[in-house]
C-alpha cells in the first residue's frame, strides 16, 4: 500500500510499504478515509528530533473498518470510525482513570502511545491506505455511517479534543475571559472550545493574518497580533488585570516577531504576564524534556526559563500534557451529530496522499490556504 514515510529533514515521500496485518486478536485493521496533518508532525518534519527515516507518519486518522481479530468483539467490518491518537490499552492504571494519554502498556515511556510518532511507542501511522488498531474496540470510535461530516469527525482523533482539553486543564468556565496564544490548528480549537464553554471574552494571539481572521470569525475571538503589538501587555490593559484563563497552543517552539529566533519558555511567560492573580493555565503546546543535545541552549535548559517565581506570587495553577482524547470524544462527536458544533472550519485543504509532500511543505511554511491540510488516501 501506499504511505507518507519520514527520509528526513523535511523530505517526505509516499512509498510502498507493506499492508499491516493483524497480529493480536484485539487488532483491527482500518481502511483510511482521511489522515490529517498535525503541527505535532511538523517537529519531526523539521528534523528537531530523533525520528528515524523509515516512519510512517499520521495520528489524526479516521476511516472504516476491514477486518477484525478474533478477540475483538464490539467492532465489526464496516463500521465507520474516528481514531484518538493516542494508543492505549483501556486497563492499566492511568486508562482506568480516563487519563489514555499516559497508558502505561503501550509505551516504553511515560508519554502514552500514538500512532506514527517518535518516542510514543512501535504503532506506525495512518497518512496511508490502511492502519493496524491494537486493542481495537477501546481505541475506536465509531461514527454514524454515510460520509456526512467527514472533516468535522477527522479533528475527533486529536485538534478537536486537544483544544477542548486545554480549556478543561484550564478549567474555562461561563463568563470567564481567557487568552489563547497559538492561532493554528489547535489554538482554533481551543478558542472554539472555550467558546462552547460560555467564556465571555476570547484573545487569540498570532501573527498569521489568515488565522486570527479565523478565530474572529468562528469563534468570536479578538485578534492580537503580536508582531504589532506587545501581546500579554495588550491583554493585561484590555483586560483590566489580566484574564482569568489562559491557554498555550504554541509550545517550545515559539517565535519571536519577526520569525528568526524560537525563545522556548516565551509562552509559559507571556501567559503568567497576562493571567490576572489566581488565573489557571492549560499548556498543550507541546515542550520536549531538558536534553543536552537540544537544537539552542534554551531548549537544553528549557526547564530553567520560565519565570516561577512570578507565577508563584501570582497563585496560578498550571495543567499540561498530552490530551486524553478519549475523555472527550464522544462527548465532541454527538456535539457534531447535534448540529452543535462544526470544528471542520479549520480545514483549509483536502489532497490526495501523492501530494502529502507538497502539502507537508506549505503548512511548515504557514501558507495561506494551509492552515489544516487532509490527506485523501
Ligand atoms: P502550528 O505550528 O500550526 O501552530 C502554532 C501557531 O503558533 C502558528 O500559527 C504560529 O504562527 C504561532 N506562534 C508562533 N510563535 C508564536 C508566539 N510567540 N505567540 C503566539 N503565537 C505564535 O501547530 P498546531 O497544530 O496548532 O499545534 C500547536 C502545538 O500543539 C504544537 O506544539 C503541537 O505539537 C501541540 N499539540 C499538542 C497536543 C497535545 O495533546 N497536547 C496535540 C496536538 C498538538
Ligand atoms: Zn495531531
């Protein structure tokens, strides 16, 4: 079959490789409908990490199912299904607790499992024709049949919840004004999410035109655009001591204004400058541990930048992490069958596989029009 396979800094190609097969009874194979994009893949895609050419790449993937093992027993062939991203085995510790981003069974780590990605575990990924399930029937979920809503249910496998996520760690409320720093994929959700909530104000922060128009629009953020101005000052003034909420979709790799240099605590920072006193923080953008042989020295001592000490005498509370898209989805997706929710605005771009190099590409460079590229295998 054919797939997106890593060879290296961004250069990725659609390969044949060999079709997945079912190993354990609990695994499914799925046929791909639609594998998305993820800015996740972008940090492998630019070589900031120790991703070994040879994978195949995407943890965003939904489709319907081709065959079933023997030890499974909910799913069966045919059914349509949306895949979280996150590998998991339904009964350890931390999936007993909803918390299937840190599955203890599936990884060596202590970062969960995903499909197609470095250091989450052996699972290869779905930007193909076809994807091995394991532990099929609890990391599966299924969707009405037809192709009604393709795209709305695709962002159930990661941005979707993702967003959600951020504001649930940041505990959004009704009536609560909240920043989002990060206008891509995931900043969208998550200031769309906050939305759903009740928040009553909603800043999103970026620098790409197209995005901020974005969240203005579907959303009903404010845009903050931070090469024109001094975003957390901008924040804390229109705010009058700052929101009670804020949420990170940027992560280590955040830019300066003019987009030469990456300061990787300016986020964590900019949020403790423009969260009022007692203020609670999401952090899903993603930050990668203290590591030597990191790409800038603040990357090395990532961990010593952020500014502690104000967020102490702040008494902010601080949630992080991957999300547990599990704990969300089903909540997310009959929000989508009720007509209640349409995340699928995101999505600026439907290509086939074959194009996924050309596509990888202009979304590392934040073209207009590739804001959210899926992939049509
Ligand atoms: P993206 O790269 O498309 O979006 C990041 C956005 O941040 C861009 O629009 C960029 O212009 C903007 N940005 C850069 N510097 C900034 C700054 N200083 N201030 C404000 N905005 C700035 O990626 P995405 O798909 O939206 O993902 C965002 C982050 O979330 C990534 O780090 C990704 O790995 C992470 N992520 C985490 C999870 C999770 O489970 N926690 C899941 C998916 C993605
Ligand atoms: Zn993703």
């Amino acid at each position: 079959m054919k797939a997106v396979v890593y060879r290296g800094e961004r250069d990725v190609r659609v390969e044949d490789v060999e079709d997945p097969t079912i190993d354990a009874p609990t695994d499914a194979i799925i046929r791909i409908t639609t594998s998305a994009i993820c800015g996740s893949d972008l940090h492998m895609y630019e070589g900031r990490t120790g991703a070994e050419p040879g994978i195949v790449f995407g943890h965003e993937n939904m489709g319907v199912v081709e065959e079933v093992g023997a030890g499974v027993s909910d799913l069966k062939k045919g059914d349509r299904v949306v895949l979280p991203f996150n590998v998991a085995c339904g009964f350890c510790r931390n999936c007993e607790n909803n918390k299937t981003g840190f599955c203890l069974n599936v990884n060596e780590g202590f970062a969960g499992g995903a499909y197609g990605y470095v250091s989450m575990g052996p699972w290869r990924g779905g930007q193909a024709e076809y994807l091995k399930v394991p532990f099929a029937d609890f990391n599966a979920l299924r969707l009405p049949e037809g192709e009604e809503h393709e795209h709305d249910f695709a962002m159930l496998a990661d941005i979707f919840p993702t967003g959600y996520h951020a504001t649930e760690l940041a505990g959004v409320g009704p009536g609560d004004t909240v920043a989002v720093y990060g206008a891509g994929p995931v900043g969208q959700m998550a200031a769309y999410s906050a939305r759903l909530r009740g928040a009553s104000e909603i800043y999103v922060v970026d620098k790409v035109e197209e995005r901020l128009r974005l969240a203005e629009e579907h959303s009903g953020a404010i845009p903050v655009n931070f090469a024109e101005v001094d975003a957390p000052e901008f924040i804390l003034d229109a705010t009058d001591g700052g929101t009670d909420t804020g949420i990170d979709a940027v992560g280590y790799q955040a830019q300066k204004p003019d987009g030469e240099d990456e300061v990787p605590a300016m986020i964590l920072n900019n949020l403790v400058t423009s969260t009022r006193a007692t203020g609670r923080l999401g952090v899903v953008g993603l930050y990668v541990p203290s590591d030597p042989g990191a790409p800038t020295e603040e990357a090395a001592n990532g961990r010593l930048l952020f500014d502690i000490g104000t967020f102490f005498e702040k008494g902010l509370k601080m949630g992080t992490g991957q999300a547990d898209v599990k704990a969300h989805n089903r909540q997310l997706r009959d929000l989508i069958i009720a007509g209640r929710a349409e995340p699928s605005f995101v999505v600026s771009k439907r290509v086939p596989l074959e194009e996924a190099p050309d596509a990888y590409a202009r979304f590392d460079k934040r073209e207009d029009g590739y804001t959210k590229v899926v992939l049509d295998p």
